[in-house]
C-alpha cells in the first residue's frame, strides 16, 4: 500500500540530484509508508485518549528536529 502522494515525493543526494536506484527508492517508499502508518496510529491514539491534535503535531515535530543525521559531529567513515 502506498501512502497519497508517496509516488510524487523526489529524495535527494546531498549534491541535490534526485536519487535514481530503483532498490533505493523502493526502500524509501516503505519506509515513508511504514512511518506515515505509525505516525497515524499514534496520533489517533493521542487524539482518543484526549491530547490536543496540535500538541500531538507539536510533540511529533519536536522529534523529527531531534534527528540526528550519521554524518554530522564527526569524520566521515570512507573505505579505501
């Protein structure tokens, strides 16, 4: 199942050329589904259980400024 939308959406690589892989991008369509299916569920639960649809927003957007990308802090791994 795909989520709406999910086929229009373009991933980038850091130069911001689209990512073209076609396992790549099959991997990034399941996860986007996969997550935008938790997110739902949880925000219903939180709605249900009586929180306030924009603090569950506000809650959810405070976790997504909380990521951390694998290549920032540090030096980059690079295999020779």
């Amino acid at each position: 199942m795909t989520a709406p939308g999910a086929q229009a959406f373009l991933w980038v690589d850091h130069e911001g050329n689209p990512v073209s892989c076609t396992e790549k991008v099959q991997i990034l369509r399941e996860n986007d589904a996969e997550l935008r299916q938790a997110l739902q569920d949880a925000f219903d639960d939180g709605v249900l259980m009586g929180v306030a649809p924009d603090a569950m927003l506000r809650t959810f957007q405070a976790m997504l400024s909380d990521l951390k990308s694998p290549f920032q802090g540090g030096a980059q791994e690079t295999s020779s």
